[in-house]
C-alpha cells in the first residue's frame, strides 16, 4: 500500500497541483453489491515546493477539509487522512 508519495517538482500552468486518490480495497459479493470499504492508511504527500501553503481535502458526499503543510528546505509536506473511495486534494502554490 502506498503510505508516502513524491509530487514532481516544478510549476503546473496555472499554478496548482492536484493528487487525486482512488482506494480499490472494496469487497463485493457474487451480484457486484459492495460489502465492504477497507479504508487506505493515512498518506504523506512530498511536494518539491515549498510555496505550498494550503490544501484541501475534497471529498464526495464529505465537506471540504484543510489540511495543514508543513516542511521546509524546499519541500511541503502534507498528511491525508484515512479514505473510504475517492478524494483529491487541491494544492494551490504561490507565484
């Protein structure tokens, strides 16, 4: 399972990063009903930018979370909690 992962360094167009995270540990039985969701373990995202200040937790069904970056020596660091499905995070950086 993935628990830490590196963003490319380097700015995007426009400025902004986005992680986008798809849990596939679902469990269905013979007729394809889901039976179970294994939430994925909390995950550290490493972005090569340490203009990163903010990020947002977007979620379906879920309010929107801010979670805090932290770092510094050219690199944010920033912890997503615990997923059921699907979720990206949005992370704006400076110009």
């Amino acid at each position: 399972r993935l628990a830490r992962g590196w963003l490319p360094s380097g700015r995007p167009r426009g400025g902004v990063l986005s992680a986008h995270i798809v849990n596939h540990d679902l469990e269905y039985d013979e007729d394809y009903a889901l039976t179970a969701i294994h939430p994925t373990p909390e995950i550290t995202l490493r972005i090569a930018d340490e203009s990163l200040t903010v990020a947002r937790l977007i979620a379906p069904g879920a309010e929107d979370i801010e979670l805090p970056v932290t770092g510094g020596e050219g690199v944010a660091v920033v912890t997503i909690p615990r997923l059921d499905v699907y979720a990206f995070v949005h992370l704006p950086l400076e110009r």
